[in-house]
C-alpha cells in the first residue's frame, strides 16, 4: 500500500548518501554514516514483509494498526533523509563555490443521457409553479450514480446556456457551510468582487443579492448532505429575488434534503442501472463489444458485472480495469478476488474501486493517495500534480524531466482506469482534471490512518493577506508553497532562505510582492514569478538546484534583477521567457549603439551554458530615455 511505496522511496534517497558517501562527497560523522546504514537494513526488512500485507490490511484491522505504527515510524525516517540529503546538496553547493515535459475521458452520456434530456426540458419551460422563484429540482441517488455527470450535462447544454442569465456551480461536500457555500457564489458570479473573501454571512448576502437581482439564474448545489433548516433558509434569501424562471439543482444521496428544500415536486430520483444495461456500460468502457468476445469472456463479464449491482461507476471502473486484460485467466482473477469478500467497509461502491485500486502498480497507488490530500471538485493541473508526485519522490529520481515522464504516465493510466477525470483542455494546452466525489471518499477511506485533513482539505490554501504568518519559516520540511494570485500580498519573511527543503514557490500574479529572499533556498527547483514584474528576486544566483523558472524580469537599479545572475542556473530547462527594458534616446549616437551590440553578446555568453532549456523567449522594451 502506501506503506510499502514509501520505503521504497526511502531506500532510494538513502542509496544516494550512501553512493555520495563512496564518491567523497560528503563528509559524515562516523556515527550519522552508521545510523544511515542502520536505517537503510531496516527498511529493507520492513519492505520484504510488506509485500503481501496490502491485500489483507483492508480488513484485518490488527494489521492497519501495525501499519499505522510503521507508517509513524517511516515518517520519522523520513524528516531524517530530508535533512542528511539537504546537508549533501548543501556540501555540493559550497564545493562548487569555493572552486566557481492519454485516452480522452470517456463518453458521460451513455446512461444518463434520457434523462438528461428531461432535465434540460424542466429547466428551460416555463412552469406554472414559475411564480416561485427559485424553482428547486432535487437530485437524489446513491454515491455512484450519475448525479453531478446527469447536472453538467445539463448545466453544460447549449440551450440551457443561452436560456439563464448567470449559471453558478458549487460543490457543497459533506459539512453545508453556508458562508463558504456564499463565497463560491460571489466568486463564480464576479471573480473580481472583493467581498468574496469576507467572513461575513450578512456581507455576502447583499452581494449576491445585487449580483441576481432580477436576473434569470441557474445554480447547482453539488452534493448536499445535511443542512439544517435554518442555515437553508438563510442561504436561500438573496435568490429569492432572481429573475422568473430561475433554477437551482440540488445533488444529493439524502432523500430528507428535498422535504428540508420544500422541494418534492420536480425531485428526479436516479435508481440502479438495469443488469443489460449495467453490461453494456461495463463492455463500453472495457472496449469491447459483447458479440465479439467468446462465450467464456461473456460468462465471466456478466458476473463480474453482478457484482456491480447496478451503479454505473462501479460498471465503469471495472471495465476500464480489464481494458488491458487479454486473457480469460486475467478476467477470473478479477471475478475471484477475495478483496470481494471484504465486510468491514463503508459503501458498497467501495468494493469495485478496491479491486480496481488493487490492481494498480504500487508506485500509482502512492501516487492517486496523494490526490485525497485536496478537496472535493479541486481542479487538478495535470503538470503540477505531477510536479507534486515528484518532489514527494514518489516518482524515484531527482526531479528532472526524465523524472516527469513516468509521472506523466501514471497520470494517464488513472485516467484510463476512471480514478482521474479530464474535464477540459484549456486554450494554452493546459490539463484540467477532477476526481469524482465517490473516488474522493475512497480515498480518503483507504488513507484515513496516514493523512490528516486540515483547512477543508484544501492544503495550500490561498491567503488574501498583506503578509504570510512568519511562523511557515518553523515548517523545515516544507516542499511546496503556492501563493499565487494572492493581489494583496506585499511581503515575505526575510529569512525565507531558512526553508532548506522547498522545492517550489509560485508566486503567480502577487503582483504587490516587491523582494522575495531566495539565498539559502538550495533545494528549490521550481520557481514561478508570472506577472510580478516589479519582484526583485534576491539570491536567486545561487539556485543551483533550480530547474524551471517561468519568467525572469531584468530590471534597472543595483538592486534590480540583473540577466548576469542567470549565468551559473545552468539546470534550467523547458521554457524561459525573459523581459527587459533598454532606455534609448531619440538620437542615440554610434557609441551608444557599439556599447548595445557589446552587452548582447554578453548577455548571448550567459545563455549559451544552458543546454537543457527547449525553448528561450526574450522580449525587449525599448524606450525613450
């Protein structure tokens, strides 16, 4: 299980001290280099026995507590590595200063698609119970059915689009917040709207009543489990004076939330799939037809589809599993896994997933348990999740682009297997993905003893701060810090440099931040300084780790960012975007022009070590001065 990946990873980061240690270049004290080794047997140990516990610590409960307690241990392992492996980076540095970058997700609508169509027609109608407004449209069913795919399809419908004035979608979860519940409101309907980051339940209300104010509205409440009445009411006031004809869809596996809503009349109930039904979901997914295969596959299917017991995402999940399976042998282990027989878990969905997740290698396992880490309806980035993977070294290597392609594989193959959902690409080609609810709660089932869950299980929470708590700096084993679009930021603690073991910072669009302090920061590999044109980034010549920085914005001033400090990055790689402004007069004399072509060529030396780079954009302002 996760366990298991992770001393894996363990040994791997031992090995390496263990071979800078042979070749000299770090200089440990007899006993830290015994205490290494010490560890390094004893993780060896521990992998040997836990080859085959994953497959029987899902219901042996004496052995989950033996997991958790190793899993205590691993993590003390852990923090040592990070520190031994800093210190050899660190010795690295000093040395060298002394001497000078899938399957498209499947078709939603197979199961769903007639009542989809229903669904479009109720809310484009006009009714005569339209003198209510909003009209209130519940969608009750078991986790696994098909209710937030059915909403999107309708909410994505082009009719429905052009029929509603705002459109707002908001995933509820399991605890009904109704200030949080305003703000995602606010956001979806004015992204600049300040008010959206108030705490004030009376403050956002005004707001989304001038916001909906007579305007015809569509919003979708996804996954709703217990409100109670009067946080209901209270939430529901402002939209109350929406246009005729506005919609709200209410998603939920709880039939009481409708009678709460007052909303009984228009509730869509979605029931189990038929078994004929259930089947062709299950070969559709699988990749095959039912008259193509034998009448052994065919024997095997429908029973493995039993197991279903009519929820599509359960059809789906296995039919995505037995994709890459060609033999008959292979279907029958699925159908006869004892992983079946399993008694002590909490939803019936949760048996096909187990088998599915199962099945995985397990460096993906460790890889898709990462993901339970963030909220429910979080859109992932496909790059910086794996980003993420890797500077957990979950992907065994040292964070190059080499290191990012098996990554990128794992990431396609939970797609394929329906754990990981592409919901969209955007213009610039980025990756955006979801994970369904059911999946989240999964996971968070299987990891419930290796992960806490803070904040709402949104872990780099954006901070809408003039400055960050100073106490970060005491989190020495910080990897990963995104500030982005954080437009009232305006400084940083100066002892930045003390976090020895970050290996990202983005910064995106603090465009308020004026000087960040980088010395020290030796593990950093990632730096993202998009549209902080005016951020002096101080130290950043002795990021010798450092592997990807976006932009870099030369400036005037001794202070100022100055392309020289690029000269020894000599690991940067991917793409470098560089802008710079060059002052000239309107009648700049020869001299000026001979000292111009001097300082390209300079700035052309700078460059040319940086071998690994694939793409290099420089900009050049030219102004009047």
């Amino acid at each position: 299980m996760a366990a298991e990946a992770l001393v894996g990873s363990l040994l791997e980061r031992a090995a390496t001290i263990t071979v800078d240690k042979v070749q000299g270049e770090l200089n440990l004290a007899t006993e830290v280099e015994e205490e290494v080794k010490s560890h390094t047997r004893n993780l060896k140990a521990i992998q040997a026995v836990l080859k085959d516990a994953e497959s029987r610590q899902a219901g042996e409960a004496g052995e989950r507590h033996w997991l958790q307690e190793l899993n205590e241990v691993s993590d003390e392992m852990d923090n040592l590595l990070d520190e031994w492996s800093t210190h050899v980076l660190k010795q690295r540095i000093e040395g060298e200063i002394e001497k000078k970058e899938g399957l498209k997700y499947l078709d939603k609508k197979l199961h769903v698609f007639p009542v989809a169509g229903y669904l479009v027609e109720l809310l484009n109608e006009k009714s005569s119970q339209d003198c209510e407004v909003p009209l209130i449209i519940p969608i009750v069913g078991m986790g696994g059915m098909g209710k937030t795919t059915l909403s999107q399809l309708a909410y994505n419908d082009e009719k429905v689009k052009t029929h509603f004035d705002k459109r707002i979608w908001v995933c509820v979860t399991d605890t009904f917040n109704e200030v949080k519940i305003a703000r995602n409101v606010v956001e979806c309907l004015d992204k600049s709207n300040t008010s959206k980051t108030s705490n004030s339940l009376q403050v956002l209300m005004e707001c989304i009543h001038s916001l909906i104010r007579r305007k015809k509205f569509l919003l979708v409440l996804d996954d709703v489990w217990n409100p109670k009445h009067s946080h209901w009411e209270e939430l529901i006031k402002p939209f109350r004076y929406g246009a005729m004809g506005s919609r709200i869809i209410v998603t939920t596996r709880n039939e009481e939330v409708a009678t709460l809503m007052k909303a009984t009349a228009h509730v869509i109930h979605l029931k189990q799939l038929s078994d004929e039904f259930c089947l062709s979901l299950f070969y559709y997914n699988a990749g095959a037809e039912k008259c193509s295969e034998s009448r052994m596959f065919l024997d095997v299917g429908e029973k493995i589809v039993e197991k279903c017991h009519g929820l599509p995402l359960a059809a789906k999940t296995l039919g995505s599993m037995v994709r890459e399976k060609k033999t008959l042998k292979e279907w029958e282990n699925v159908l006869n896994s004892k992983l079946w027989e399993i008694e002590d878990i909490e939803q019936q969905i949760f048996r096909p997933l187990l088998v599915n997740y199962n099945d995985l290698a397990h460096e993906i396992r460790i890889c898709l348990f990462y993901c339970a880490i963030f909220s429910k309806d979080y859109v992932y980035d496909k790059n910086n999740l794996v980003e993420l993977w890797m500077l957990q070294n979950y992907l065994n290597g040292e964070g190059s682009e080499e290191t990012k392609s098996p990554g990128l594989k794992y990431f396609g193959i939970l797609v394929k297997r329906s754990f990981v959902l592409e919901v969209e690409v955007d213009e610039s080609g980025k990756t955006n993905s979801k994970i369904h609810d059911i999946i989240h709660d999964f996971l968070l089932y299987m990891t419930k003893n290796y992960f806490l869950i803070v904040n709402d299980g949104q872990p780099f929470q954006r901070v809408n701060e003039k400055a960050i708590p100073k106490e970060i700096i005491g989190l020495i084993h910080l990897r990963y810090i995104d500030l982005s679009e954080n437009r009232w930021l305006e400084e940083l603690p100066d002892n930045m440099g003390d976090l020895r073991n970050l290996q990202t910072l983005r910064l995106v669009e603090c465009v308020r931040l004026k000087k960040v302090e980088l010395g020290g920061l030796i593990n950093l590999k990632h730096l993202s300084v998009r549209g902080c044109e005016n951020l002096k980034l101080r130290g950043i010549d002795g990021l010798m780790s450092l592997q990807t920085l976006d932009k870099y914005y030369v400036q005037d001033g001794d202070e100022g960012n100055k392309l020289e400090h690029l000269r020894n990055l000599n690991h940067l790689q991917g793409r470098l975007t560089v802008e710079t402004v060059r002052g000239r007069k309107a009648d700049a004399a020869t001299e000026e022009e001979a000292a111009d072509a001097e300082r390209e060529e300079e700035e052309a030396a700078i460059m040319v070590k940086k071998a690994h780079l694939v793409h290099l954009v420089l900009n050049v302002e030219f102004g009047l001065g």
